[in-house]
C-alpha cells in the first residue's frame, strides 16, 4: 500500500511568511501572486506551518483550538474592499519596524483593534452564508467561541485560572456565560466565518493551478485550548484538571536535552471506547483545508514520551500509544485527501512497520545525512519512493546557517557528494540533489532557495521569544529563482 502522492515538488512558506503592509503574511493577494509563482516554477505542492490561533510564544503548535483558524490571516485589504473596515484606519496602525519580520504584539493590537471594527459594522447583516458555516461547524465553533470570550472576560487567562463552575463547565455554567458574553462569542464566529471563507477560496484557486496544499497538524494540542476545556476526559488530567503528565521526546537531533513542550497527554484509552471519534472530528475538519495533512511527531502515536510535571525531562519515560487502532479511524474519515507521517527523531521500529502497513510517506532530511555514513537513511541516495525528501525543515537551521556551522571536514563531504565547486555553490547543488532523489516528492524551504543565513531561521526548538516571524519581501522569489526550480522540475521528471 502507498498513499499515493504524485511526483513533484514543492515550497514550505509558512502564511505568516508572505508579504503583505500589514505586518504579517494574509490570505490576500500575495498569496495568489505566490500561488501563480510555484505555477510558473512547475512546483506541485505549498507546504504551510500550521494555521490554527497562536497564543503564548506565538506558536502555531501551540494553538487555542484544534479547528480554529488565526484571525492574522484574515486579509485586511479584504476587510477593505468589503465595506467593513476604512483604509486610513488599517494605514494609521504601526505594524512594525522591520518588513522582513513579523512582531507579533503590533499585529496582535492592530488587528484586535480593526477586527472589532469589522465585527461591528458587520452584525447586523446576517449573510446566508455566514449562517450555514455556524451550523456546519457547531461541533467545535460553540465551545471555541465561549472559551475565547471567557478566556477574555478572565483577564487572558487560562480556563484552569477561571471561576469554578465554568472552569468545570457546569451546564447552568455555560447557559450564563453564553448569554453573558453573546456579543462577544458570535464576534469569534465571525473571525472564523472570514478566515474559512478566504481559506477555501485560495485553496481552490491553488488547487485549479495545480497546486496541491500540504497543511501540519500538531499531534498534541495546547492545554490552553478550548479543546482540553471542552474534553478534559480526552486527556491525562488529574482531579483539579491539571496535566499528570506533559509532552516532550527524549534527546535528539533537534535538542540535545530533549525537549518539553507542556501539551498534556491523550488519554488513549478513554478515546478508544468511542472509536476516537474526537480525532475523526479533527481530521475531517482537516481534511477541508488541506489536500495532504502532514502529521506532527507521527511517532507518538506508537509510542509517546511521558514527562511526569514534578520530574525533569529526562526522567520521562515511553509509553504506547494507540498505534493502527487510530490510524484506522483516520483513513475512514480521510476521504480524498492524503497523509504525511513526521517520523523524524529517535527511530524506533514499530513506527516503521506501521508505516509500512498504512502507506503513509515518511521524511527525510538532508541536513542529517552527512555523518560519513553512506547508508545514512537520510541521503537523497537511501531514500524510498514512498517519502518526502527535505533539505530541512522550519526547526532546522537554514542550509546556508548549517554550512557556516560545520567544521570544513563536513562541508567537504557535503561539497562531494553533491559536487558542488565551491561553498558558493552548495544551495543550489543541494536543491538539485534533492529534486534528483527517488522521493515521490521534494519540498524545500524558501529561506534555502533565496540562500538565507540563520537570521531567516523560522523556528529554535525548546525556545520561545524569536521564532515563526521571518518573512519573505516582495520581489524577493525573482524570476531567476523561479527559473531555477523550473529547470530543476524539467531534468528530475518532477
């Protein structure tokens, strides 16, 4: 069994990443011009970061809802033309100082500020449309909407910092607050109403141009989520509702001292008895956004790493997961679309035979593959049809970073393996040797194709405070890149 995917190539551009005066990348009209760019460079596929609501640390792994849109990708030039907000009320924001980073408190106030505009100039219209997409998407829209206009009303804090009969979602609990706080959940109705509007519409246009989007999922979600706060059975959580347990993984070739990240932990077992109908939720939803669904941490779904909150990370210890149970689930409810397994981390043998069983493609990158192993998996070389082929990802440096970082042993190697005349000419020789791999399908990071150093890094694993906010300028993905990748598409049948 494969999944199918056709060869190709693709751009990883996260939406936050595009060009735009508004501080941060929107679906508006660069991402069109970016669309009718990955055409005219014969790529296949864009690969965005996920596209869920950042909250603490601006993470897009670290999301209020599972389900949830980010209202920054709500294009204001659309709010514009809409009649609901005035242009000299989106010029008179400071969006921030640097065009090439976004800087996330600017945006934060400035759309805040122009999406309560919008709201009220909006209410009193009731679309057709807008009232189909609230009931299509009550399932998870009602409790998204309360716990945001609670989280608000509780001064930003979390549901656990709340007053006790919400915090525990007593049903005369949520009767009040609804009534209490009407205005303000039909507010983040109407966030999520533009953000899926503008959403589906650019998905078809990309997907008309051929243009297939490949969207990450996280495999947890936040604590501070309207998802914990609504299925607190879901999760490993003690008699307060506090995690027993968090996320994180052992020691690898991201973090040397492993990583924590906080999620809490799924409470497999409890999931099971209701044939994981909550992850079917998730995936379907997912399944209307993107055509291929990359699956963070794809290993934790054999085996997780379980890091007691009173113990360090290293003292975490594996636990299994639910393994071809939830696969299962998520191949009934994929439909067309298809699945890509982040396998990346400590190896672990169970994961591949699953794998191996459901047809999922794995990753390779190329950054790992230069040990002076010649049977390093992660060579272009030792790859499989069946798997996507990166030279990094947004957790890894840039190339262009990794190169000025490796001894000169290293670069030699890295230089003769893709003959490369000189440390010039590595980005590109590198790109070459990825679209030249047997990988059914090659993405690469637009920081490598503009040959970036590490101030365009997108993410430092296990920090906070720098990450997700470089950004791509206009003009910058030239015609001569374009050309580039085109070449590279013709030669390596792609």
């Amino acid at each position: 069994m494969t999944n199918n995917l056709e060869r190709g190539a693709g751009v990883l551009l996260h939406i936050s990443s595009l060009p735009s005066p508004y501080g941060i990348g929107t679906m508006g009209k660069a991402a069109y011009e970016f669309v009718d760019n990955l055409k005219a460079a014969g790529q296949k596929y864009w690969q965005v970061l996920p596209v869920g609501q950042t909250g603490f640390g601006d993470s897009p792994y670290q999301s209020f809802s599972a389900f949830a849109g980010n209202p920054f990708f709500v294009d204001i030039e659309n709010l514009i033309n809409d009649g609901l907000i005035e242009r000299k009320a989106a010029d008179g924001i400071l969006w921030g100082r640097y065009a090439e980073y976004v800087e996330y408190d600017k945006v934060y106030e400035g759309r805040q500020k122009l999406l309560g505009i919008a709201y009220d100039n909006w209410k009193n219209r009731r679309e057709p449309e807008y009232e189909e997409f609230v009931r299509k998407n009550s399932y998870w829209l009602d409790d998204y909407a309360l716990y945001m206009s609670c989280r608000e009303h509780f001064n930003n804090k979390s549901w656990l910092h709340w007053d006790e009969d919400i915090k525990n979602k007593k049903p005369e609990a949520v009767i009040k607050y609804s009534e209490l706080l009407k205005d303000k959940t039909d507010y983040w109705k109407f966030i999520q109403f533009r953000f899926y509007r503008e959403w589906d519409k650019l998905k078809k246009y990309a997907n008309n141009e051929g243009i297939k989007i490949i969207g990450d999922i996280p495999i947890y979600v936040s604590l501070d989520s309207s998802d914990v706060w609504s299925n607190p059975e879901l999760f490993q959580l003690d008699e307060k509702l506090e995690p027993r347990a968090i996320a994180g993984c052992p020691p690898d070739a991201f973090a040397a001292e492993g990583q924590r990240w906080g999620n809490p932990l799924y409470a497999w077992d409890v999931m099971e008895k209701d044939d994981f109908a909550w992850w079917k939720k998730r995936i379907t939803a997912s399944a209307t956004l993107y055509d291929i669904i990359r699956i963070d941490h794809f290993i934790g779904i054999v085996r997780y790493f379980s890091i007691p909150v009173e113990l360090p990370t290293k003292d975490g210890h594996y636990e299994a997961g639910p393994g071809e149970k939830l696969t299962k689930a998520i191949d009934s409810v994929l439909g067309d679309a298809k699945i890509i397994a982040e396998d990346l981390g400590v190896k672990y043998e169970p994961v591949q035979e699953l794998l191996d069983k459901v047809g999922y493609p794995g990753m390779k990158v190329m950054m790992f593959g230069f040990d002076g192993n010649p049977n390093n998996e992660h060579l272009p070389h030792q790859a499989s049809k069946n798997s996507i082929m990166y030279i990094g990802t947004h957790d890894n440096e840039t190339l262009k970073g990794f190169i000025d970082n490796q001894p000169e042993n290293v670069v030699e190697r890295i230089k003769e393996y893709i003959s490369a005349a000189d440390n010039k000419s590595i980005c590109v020789q590198m790109i070459k040797s990825a679209y030249l791999s047997v990988s059914n399908v090659c993405i690469i990071q637009m920081q490598d194709i503009l040959e970036k150093n590490n101030f365009a890094r997108m993410n430092f694993p296990s920090t906070i405070g720098d990450n997700w906010k470089w950004r791509l300028q206009q003009g910058e993905f030239s015609a001569k890149k374009i050309m580039m990748l085109k070449k590279l598409v013709d030669i390596s049948g792609r």
